[in-house]
C-alpha cells in the first residue's frame, strides 16, 4: 500500500491484509475488533490493542482516516 500523495509504504502480512480488507466499507474499532476476535477466535483485549496499533500507524503515514475526519474535510472542501 502507497499513499502517492507523501510516498508513505506499507507493507501488509496476512493479518494486516485481513484487517485492511474489513476497512473497505467505514466499520467502528469495536465492531471491526469483535469480528476479528470471532473470526481469529482470539481474546478481544490482545485484537484490539493490535488493531488499534495497526491503525495508529497507518494513519500516521495517510493511509487510513478516521470516517469523522474524513467528512469534516469533505465538508470544508466544499466551502
């Protein structure tokens, strides 16, 4: 993954192609945490401190924003 804006690179494993494919559509942690906990039958505390990490560092490098953000920004874009 590339943000072609900045030239940020990430490199997804499994796991992080699995949790990347869930953010397709806006999803809450909560949610996106307690399916990966179904799915990986996992303990929920351990999922989402590491999709909570996963996260932090996508959005530090621009590949993610968080859906609120993304709509005020669309909204003062259109100022």
């Amino acid at each position: 993954m590339m943000n072609v804006e900045n030239g940020a690179c990430c490199q997804f494993d499994a796991t992080g192609t699995e949790i990347w494919n869930r953010l397709e559509q806006p999803v809450e942690i909560g949610q996106l945490c307690a399916e990966l906990a179904r799915a990986y039958d996992g303990p929920i505390d351990d999922i989402r401190r590491d999709v909570l990490a996963f996260l932090s560092g996508l959005a530090a490098r621009e590949l993610v924003v968080h859906a609120d953000a993304a709509v005020t920004q669309g909204a003062e874009a259109g100022r």
